[in-house]
C-alpha cells in the first residue's frame, strides 16, 4: 500500500491495481473526460462503474445517512487517519482479500480534510458478470443449491469474524458462474465469536421480507430461506 499527502488531502493505494496512479481518478468529471464510464448504480447515492487501462473498478463516495444526512450530507467529523470512513473500510477489505474471501479488491481511499470535518471516497475492483439479489430475485426464483451457496458463503466472513455492518440482500451479489460475493462494507468491523452472527442473520431475513412485501411476484419465500440456513450450519 502507498500513501500520497498532497494538502488536505490524503490517500492510499495499491499500486498493482493501476497502471500509473493519478490523484484525478477520484473525481468523475476525469472519467468523463476519458470515455471511460461504464455505467452507474443509483440507491441512496449514485456508485460509478468506470475503466482503466488495467480494468473495471468502481468509484464511491462517501454519504451520511438518516436525519443528519440532511444537515451534513458527506461530512464526517474529523478522526484519526486509519479511522476515516475511506480507511477504515479499504483495511477491512485488504484482510478479507487477502484471506481469499469473495469481495472487491480495495485499490485507493481518499480522505480530504476541511477544518473540522472530512469527505471521503473509496474506489474498488468492479465485480463483473454479477448482480445483487433483489435484482435477480425481481426476474427468477433460485435453486436450493444457490440458496446454499449463499449460506456458505455468509458463513465464511462469520468464522472469520467479519461483522457486516449492513447484511441485506443488496450487499449480496451472484455471479455468473454462480459464486456469491458481499460488497458494501463501509462501518464494518471484526469481532470475537458471539451472538453478533446470529444478529446479522436476522438482519438479512428481514430484509428478504422486506423485498418480498416491496416487490410483486419476488422469487422468495420462507423455504429459500431454510435453504440458505442449511448451507450456512453445514459449514
């Protein structure tokens, strides 16, 4: 990992994935400039999808959610370094990729202090060929053996003490191979084994639930459920 300061303005990198790092990648209006916009994701906040000469990757910044989103929109009140929200997130990723878990390779976090607050961004690989679950859930049901997989792979970032701050069935993506990835991990964390994993099941059934009451004809129901259970205790 490399760090550059240039003012107010800090970032880290992993040079392996650029070919020649350049401070500009954070903003959108680069991109642009260079064609090289591949497309966008719109919740919350807009997530870029945009390409290099190495290849795609995904460009996020920062937001606040809830009532203080309001007031402080993508302000963060200034902290250590390593404990900004760009940081914090690009570590937890690093240890996760590099113990071969299935999530974005982390390749640069940005903090830009302002007094005292900071903003922030993040930029990852981009996972190709994939789609969260609630989209593919609007089209088609899944068989028990993804439901499984799924399970399994949940089960993974638990035995290794990942706490995924916000486990819903949009921070779950399928591949086209059929291999299942978390993204989003903005404000998690690792903790020692507890009753945190069976919360963050809990999190990620209610939200389920939540789509399927959302969503017409969503290819979900309680079983798909048990399937994924199964895959996860078997673990």
């Amino acid at each position: 990992m490399e760090r550059i300061e240039h003012g107010s303005e800090i970032i880290w990198y992993d040079p392996e994935c650029f070919g020649a790092f350049k401070r500009d990648y954070f903003e959108i209006d680069y991109w642009r400039e260079q064609n090289a916009i591949r497309g966008k994701a719109v919740g919350r906040n807009t997530t870029w999808f945009v390409e290099d000469e190495v290849g795609d990757k995904v460009l996020r910044h920062y937001y606040r959610g809830g009532m203080i989103g309001r007031v402080m929109e993508d302000t963060f009140l200034h902290v250590a370094e390593s404990k900004s929200r760009a940081m914090a997130e690009f570590t937890v990723l690093a240890k996760l990729h590099r113990r071969g878990l299935p999530v974005p390779r982390p390749c640069a976090a940005r903090m830009v202090r302002s007094n005292l607050v900071y903003r922030a961004d993040i930029i990852l690989t981009r996972i190709n060929h994939a789609r969260d679950l609630v989209a593919i859930l609007k089209e088609q049901a899944l068989g028990s053996q993804e439901w499984q997989g799924i399970g399994r792979t949940i089960r993974q970032f638990h035995d290794a003490g990942l706490y995924h701050a916000d486990l819903n069935s949009h921070n779950v993506l399928l591949d086209d191979g059929g291999k299942s990835w978390l993204i989003d991990f903005d404000k998690c964390h690792f903790r020692q084994p507890g009753s945190w994993s069976r919360e963050n099941m809990e999190r990620l059934l209610r939200s389920f639930r939540k789509e399927q009451g959302l969503h017409p004809g969503f290819h979900w129901d309680e079983q798909d459920w048990q399937a994924l259970l199964s895959g996860y205790r078997a673990s």
